[in-house]
C-alpha cells in the first residue's frame, strides 16, 4: 500500500517524496533494540506468531464445529447463534442474516495466514450453502462491510491464487457474483430524496415493499451513511457496473455539503430525507432547539466516514477525497484533539465538549493518523489507550477522561490492535511488539474459554458474555499476525492493498487497472491550509529527524496517565501554567468547556487545603479541581483578576496579568478517589397478582429524572413495553403507554434520549433493560445512568436499570400474565421490608370500651399437649379443638417478629 501510494504522489511531491521513503523505509529495517529498551528476538516473534495461529484455529474452528452455517458462534453456550431462535438484542442483531457471517467475513483472513487448504475448502461452502435471498432485514452498513467486503476481499484473493497456477483452478468468480447479487439487493436502501441511504434493508423485498417490514425510519449514523464507497467502488470496477459506486459517491456528496461550514465538522445522526442534523439519540423535529447542538468526535457513529475518505483516495485515487478528508482532519485537530484525549464537541459550536467520556471506537484513529504522516498525536494517544489497558485488561466501550469505566464491555474489538501494527509499521518500534504481545496474553487469559473466545461483559469483573462477533475473525488476528510477521512470511505483498474498515483486502491497482466513476467530477468547496503532510507520504526522517529517540519522548509523558506503574512519591506540589486567552468566555465557563469542574472556596476548610493563608481573603478565589490524571483529586487555586478586583492592587500582581494568561499552582493532592462510585440501589417490586409483592428485582438509579429517594412511596404503574422496543425512534405505540411505566431495552441511542420519547407520551416511568445476555446485579456492578451531554431537567419521570437477567424476570412475567404491577422505590423503602414489634398481653377484664373488642381482637392459641385451649386476648375462654400445624398468631397483618 505504502508503494503505490508514494508512486501516485510523485508527480505532486517530486524527487522530495522519494527520498524521504526511502528514509521512511529505512526505519522499518532497524531493528533489535526498542526506544523504551524493549528487545525482541526473532525467535520470540516467531513462538508468538504461532501462538497466535493456535489462537485463530481455536476460534475459528470452534465455529465451523458448533456453529456453522449460523452466523456467529456462542462461545458459552458452544451453539451457533441463529437469528429468531435466541433472545432479540436489539438492533445489534441486524448484522445477522441468516447468511453464515462469520465464515464470509473470515474468507481473506485465511489466506493472510496462509491457511490455504482451509480458504479453498470455505469458499467452497459459500459457493454451495450461502444464500442471500432471505427474508430478514438487515442493516446496511453491517452488510457492506462484512459481508460485502467479505466477498469481495475472498474474490480477490481466490484470483490472485488461481492466478498463480496453483490453487482455486475450478473458480469462475462465483464469489464476485455473489457479491453483485448482493449490491443489488442493497441498493434500494438508497432510494431517498436525499441519496443517503435506509439504515436497513429488507435482502428479499427492499425497503419500500409492504412485506419488508422497515422503511419507516428516518434518521441515520453518519458513519452508516458514509461507509459505502471502498465496497461499493470496488464492486463497480470489479464488475463493470457503475451504479454502486455512484451511489456510494453520492452519500459522500451530501454528508460533505452538510458539514458545518464554520466548522468543518460532521454531526453523528442525520435525516435521511431532508439532510438536517439530528442530536444524538433525538429523532428530527421541526424547529427543535436540540437539533442545533449535534454531536461531532471521532468515534462511534462517524468514526469510519473519515476512514473512508482517506482510503478512498488511496484505492481509487481521486483528490476530491484526499481534499476532503484534510479539511476535516484540520478540523478534528483543532477542535476534537486534546492530546492526549479525543473528545465530542458541540458540531455549531466546537469549542465545548458534550461529554467527559470516550468510546473504544476511536482507537482506530491513531491508525488513521499514521496513514496520514500524523505520527505525533497518534503516537500520544495510542499510548493513552494502552495505559487504559493495562488498568482494565482491555479497553472498555467506553471509559472517561479521568479514565475510569463508563459503560465496562468489551467485545472483543480490533481497532486498538490496527493502530498498534500501523504504529509499528510506520516506526519499526519494538515497542509496540510488546504492546502486541500483551494483547495476545490478555486474549489468552481473560477471553478464552473452550469453544473459543467470549466477550467480555465487564472489564471490572472479567464475567463473559454469550459472544463471539465476526469481527474478531475477520480483523483482530489479521492485524496481530501481520503484527509478528516479515514480509516474506506472507503469501501477498501487502503494500499492494488497502484494508477496508473490517480489514478486508481491496487492490489499490483498482484506481488505474479499472475504469473510474463517471461521476467522479465533484469539486473541493472550502478553503483549506496545506500542511507537511497534505499531499505527500509519511516521512520518519521529517518526524523524528535524526533522533531515534523521538518517539519514546512523546510516550513517557503519558506513560503514567492511569497511575498504574507509577512509583509513588511524596511530592504534593507542583506547578503549571494555564492559558485563559481572552475568548469571549468568562474565565470560568472558559475552565468548564475544558472539563474542569469548580468549586467555591468558601466550601472548604482551610485545613483541608493545609495552609490557612490561603483562605484569608476568598474575594473571586475559586477551588479549581483538575481532571483524575494519578488515581488523586488534585486541587488548584486561581483568582479571576480584573482592574476593579481587589487583588488587582497588590504588588506581587503584574499591571498587565489582568487578562490573558494565568500562572495556577498545584496547592496538594488532598484526597484518594474511591475505586467505584457508591450507587444507592433501586428496585422493581412486582405487586399485582399472583406475585403480590415477593418478587423483588434490584436496579440502578439515573442521575437525572425524578428523585424516588424523595418519593415516600415510590411510584406505582403497570407496564407496557415500548414499540419500537429500544425507544429510540417514534413511538409506535404511544397511546398504550400514557399513564404507564414503559419497557425500554438498552442500546442504540442515549438513556435520555429514550427518556424523553416515553415521556411524550405520557409513560408515567421507565425500566430499562440491559440488551447484554447473561448480565446480572449480582455479578455487574450497579452504576448510575448519565445523560447526554446536555441539560437533562426537562426529565422529570422515574428511571431504573435492570440487567438482563432480571429484565428476563420481568419481560417473561408481562408475557405470561399481560398485566403486570410494579412498584419503583429505592431498596430501603421496599413494601414488607419493614420489621414488625408486636408485643402481647393479656387484657384485664373491662379494659377495653363496648364495641372495641371485636376490631382489636387477635385469637392466640395456645397448644397444650394434644388439645389446644383457644383464648381471645381479652381474657376470655372459648371451646377447646385439636388442630394441626396451627399458627401461633392469626392476625390481619403478619408480623416477621413478636414477642409476649
């Protein structure tokens, strides 16, 4: 890949271009000795490349032994997992199609670790059991770039076998076909006024027809959207037809003339039909205040759009790409990229952040920026990822900025391994061969069970999860086994192809061996500054210009970020300087934009900063806490100086420190951060008939929405569940909810986003159910639903969080008796949860008034050998009668306790 590229780009970059590959290239060939002193021997890398080959025949042969032709393999369960015959997961299951997934996005791994006997024998099966004519809906962008993909990086690398004379002389590109078949059977998705396309797709009846059973939504991910044109253009070149890439091209048209044009960014969700920006999770409303603020980062659901730019360029070698994808990384650099961080933003106004946390997505990124010649920034934030391995095991779906666990899954995705082998690739580092390695181990230790691997459902507690995806297959021991392997250990040259966003294989000789798209004529809009690495490749020479050194500086500043490996010291003070450039923005709201929560002064104690000077004067002083960076909250004083503040006055403050940069002193690390937030537990309480209390299920709170703590006696309702069941759209089914507590299934969009869609229609509660099979409160950790990023007081209905298991409880309790009452109260306030003290004595006689008796009467019965003397309370005796089993005390209420 990296020849061709610098061939494309001679005429743009001259002699310049060939020489700095030459020094780029000569960086790949030193060896030995890693820049951290990491050291690892050939022989080292060759017992780890086999380790890996065991790993792969392990799971992949798991599959093809309990679950093909299913789509995916149940690691726990050693079954396949068949669309319809196990619990719906929501809309994670639209990638399944009835069309043995993980054999075709497996085909071209095969060949890559030169398992060819196998390829032959899987292509083979495609050929003869693979339909693609099923009655299902499935979504589009999972089916372009596995399945798609799949077939078209098996049908190239079956050419390219046959070609040699040795293997796959019976192919007659059945594969290729069965791909065109395929494009066309997703192609009606595209049928839009806008030309982005359907998220789903009916393989039989389209979109549109009566009987394909969607059609009816109307937003999309931009990623979705945009994440068509490798696929897609290789098709049309490989088959002749033109029509799919000028589909694809025509996604890419209209999310780019859509940007934001201050800005330059893209929003995450979009209307199909008329083009408009969704907020995350918000369905699009007419004049809707939310729609202004849509979210833009590099993760998930836009994170492969800028991929595909990029590699568009590359595979099919148009500029217009290449144009496009600068203007926008320019943009991600300014706005998104806080080494060594890559936070969400606000699309129309970029210099606030939406949210603290990150999603495990954006680890393709630094792989990305490689590609580019960015080695800096990828350099620091590969590392920030690999620190955030080395405190959970893997990277969690998503975690935040102080690096702590925000949502603790982790499926097994590839995209921290592809940029570790591009960093690799592009230094020749030893180092990241360690990091490899590590993968490998942790793979070993926490993912393997006997019939493959299995997700992780919580990195906290290292619980599985009923899962194996094909990705896993398809890109995670592509990247490692390239990762350990020479050149010439491979049956291809690999600089010859371009990896897809699955890691399948396309030909870059596509951009000049095959005709392009006619439509291919669009010009760049915008102004954009060329920078170092714009038009021309990647020079080691440039980035670390005669310092082999260079790379290792750039690590060891983040090498600690998480506070694992760190020797502890004593050294409570330190300094930093903090720019407060005059932006407009008060000087505070300028600090929270950054993530910085504060404080007022007067709320703590001079003890608790260890100086009471400090706290003489509070005037405009503030408690600046910065973000968890070493496992310690660390505190900073600032003062917001103007010319009317008394501080402005003294000597030691400069005349002109009145705006402008702002020298903050560390004052002392002053508290530990617990490991794990407290979460004060709720429940659901099934109260209606036959359960009537005894079932009591334990949920999480929401940190937004109705308060039950402050609820005396919860809320009470029967419930209903959401169609469409993850809330995430227009509810169907509006008017069953009203005055309801709603069934929600977790996924898909935010927690509030859902919120605020039930409430609408009149849900009087939510119980969100966990989509992860397997998961339970007794083995995952509670924790607090969050918002989105945005204020979420407009939410005033209760909102709980059951793990699957639980859900189960209830969802098959709602089947079975269809009206179903629940109670929503935290776990303290449970009904018959509270402990009784009744004590007993005998009433003298005329004690109690006329009339009284009978209401306050309890009947005691006392046994007395065979036969039972029967006393009321009062005193008075009745008739004797010999009972069995009796109880003590008969009484209208039943007291867990009593004493006489």
């Amino acid at each position: 890949m990296w020849g061709d590229w610098i061939r494309r780009e001679a005429h743009g970059c001259g002699v310049l271009v060939m020489l700095l590959a030459v020094v780029f290239f000569f960086c790949l060939l030193n060896g030995g000795t890693g820049q951290d002193g990491q050291t690892i021997t050939a022989e080292e890398k060759s017992k780890i490349r086999d380790q890996i080959l065991e790993m792969f025949d392990h799971a992949y042969n798991s599959y093809m032994k309990y679950a093909y032709p299913a789509d995916e393999l149940m690691p726990l369960s050693c079954r396949g997992r068949v669309r319809g015959l196990e619990p719906n997961r929501g809309d994670i299951d639209d990638s399944l199609g009835k069309f043995s997934l993980t054999l075709i996005d497996t085909l071209d791994t095969l060949v890559l670790l030169n398992k060819l006997d196998e390829f032959e024998e899987a292509v083979k099966k495609t050929v003869s059991d693979v339909r693609l004519d099923n009655d299902i809906v499935v979504s589009v962008f999972e089916t372009n770039i596995r399945v798609l993909g799949g077939l078209l990086g098996a049908h190239v690398m079956a050419d390219v076998l046959k070609q040699r004379g040795e293997r796959m002389q019976w192919y007659r590109d059945e594969l290729l076909h069965m791909a065109k078949e395929l494009g066309f059977r997703l192609l009606p998705a595209f049928n839009t006024t806008s030309g982005l396309p359907y998220p789903r797709v009916n393989l039989r009846y389209g979109v549109l027809n009566p009987l394909s059973r969607t059609g009816t939504e109307s937003d999309t991910c931009t990623a979705c959207a945009g994440t068509m044109i490798l696929e897609f253009a290789a098709l049309s070149r490989l088959s002749g037809n033109t029509i799919f890439e000028e589909h694809a091209r025509k996604a890419l048209d209209v999310l780019w003339e859509k940007r934001q044009r201050g800005s330059d960014l893209v929003g995450t969700v979009i209307n199909i039909h008329n083009g408009d920006w969704v907020r995350r999770g918000e369905t699009s409303r007419t004049n809707d205040k939310h729609s202004l603020n849509a979210n833009s980062g590099v993760g998930a659901g836009i994170d492969s759009y800028y991929e595909y730019l990029m590699k568009a360029y590359i595979l099919l070698g148009d500029k217009v790409y290449l144009e496009r994808f600068n203007t926008h990384y320019s943009a991600i650099m300014k706005y998104i990229s806080k080494p060594p961080l890559l936070l969400n933003v606000h699309m129309h106004n970029p210099t606030v952040n939406v949210r603290s946390w990150m999603d495990s997505l954006l680890a393709f990124f630094p792989g990305l920026q490689v590609l580019r010649g960015d080695l800096k920034p990828a350099i620091e934030t590969h590392e920030m990822l690999y620190q955030v391995t080395k405190q959970h095991n893997f990277l969690p779906e998503a975690f935040t900025s102080e690096f702590r666990v925000h949502w603790g899954q982790h499926p097994l995705r590839p995209e921290f391994a592809e940029s570790t082998y591009f960093l690799y690739k592009a230094t020749g580092d030893p180092y990241y061969l360690k990091v490899g390695q590590s993968i490998v181990e942790k793979l070993n230790t926490h993912a393997r069970v006997p019939c493959g691997f299995a997700a992780v459902q919580d990195v906290r507690t290292g619980t599985h999860e009923d899962r194996m995806d094909s990705f896993f297959l398809a890109e995670m021991f592509k990247y490692l086994y390239l990762l350990f392997s020479e050149k010439s250990q491979l049956p291809i040259d690999i600089d010859d192809y371009i990896f897809t966003t699955e890691a399948h294989l396309l030909p870059i000789s596509l951009s000049s061996t095959q005709p392009h798209c006619h439509s291919n004529n669009t010009e760049p809009q915008g102004a954009h500054v060329d920078d170092l690495f714009s038009y021309c490749c990647p020079s080691a020479q440039t980035l670390f210009p005669n310092n082999p050194t260079f790379a290792r500086t750039i690590r060891d500043g983040y090498k600690y970020l998480t506070g694992v490996g760190r020797v502890q010291q004593n050294s409570p003070v330190r300094g930093i300087e903090l720019p407060l450039h005059d932006t407009g923005l008060e000087p505070v709201e300028f600090l929270k934009s950054m993530g910085i929560s504060l404080t007022p002064l007067t709320e703590l104690t001079s003890a608790s900063l260890g100086s009471a000077a400090l706290v003489k004067q509070p005037y405009n002083l503030h408690l600046l806490t910065l973000l968890h960076w070493t496992n310690c909250w660390i505190y900073v004083i600032y003062c917001v100086i103007s010319s009317a503040h008394p501080f402005s006055h003294m000597s030691h403050f400069p005349k002109d420190s009145q705006k402008g940069v702002y020298k903050l002193k560390l004052v002392a690390e002053v508290s530990q951060t617990p490991e794990h937030e407290e979460v004060a537990p709720m429940i659901v309480q099934l109260i209606s008939p036959p359960f009537l209390g005894r079932t009591v299920l334990t949920a999480g709170p929401a940190k937004f929405g109705m308060d039950l703590a402050k609820q005396e006696h919860g809320v009470k309702g029967s419930i209903v569940r959401s169609v469409p069941y993850t809330a995430c759209g227009s509810i169907e089914n509006a008017v069953e909810l009203q005055g309801h507590i709603a069934l929600a299934l977790r996924g898909d969009c935010m927690f509030a986003a859902k919120a605020r869609h039930l409430q609408e229609t009149g849900a009087i509660g939510v119980i969100f159910i966990d989509y992860r099979e397997g998961s339970s409160s007794t083995e995952t950790p509670l924790f607090q639903m969050v918002g989105d990023g945005d204020s979420t007081d407009d939410i005033t209905i209760p909102l709980v969080f059951l793990f699957s298991k639980e859900g189960a409880i209830l969802t098959s309790a709602l089947e079975e008796h269809h009206n179903v009452d629940v109670l929503l109260l935290p776990k303290e306030k449970q009904l018959g949860k509270e402990k009784l003290n009744i004590k007993f004595r005998l009433a003298k006689d005329g004690e109690f008034a006329e009339g009284e008796v009978e209401s306050t009467t309890i009947q005691l019965v006392l046994e007395q050998s065979e036969a039972a003397t029967e006393m009321g309370i009062n005193g008075r005796e009745a008739t004797s009668s010999t009972r069995n089993n009796q109880e003590t005390c008969a009484s209208s209420q039943r007291a867990p306790e009593s004493s006489p």
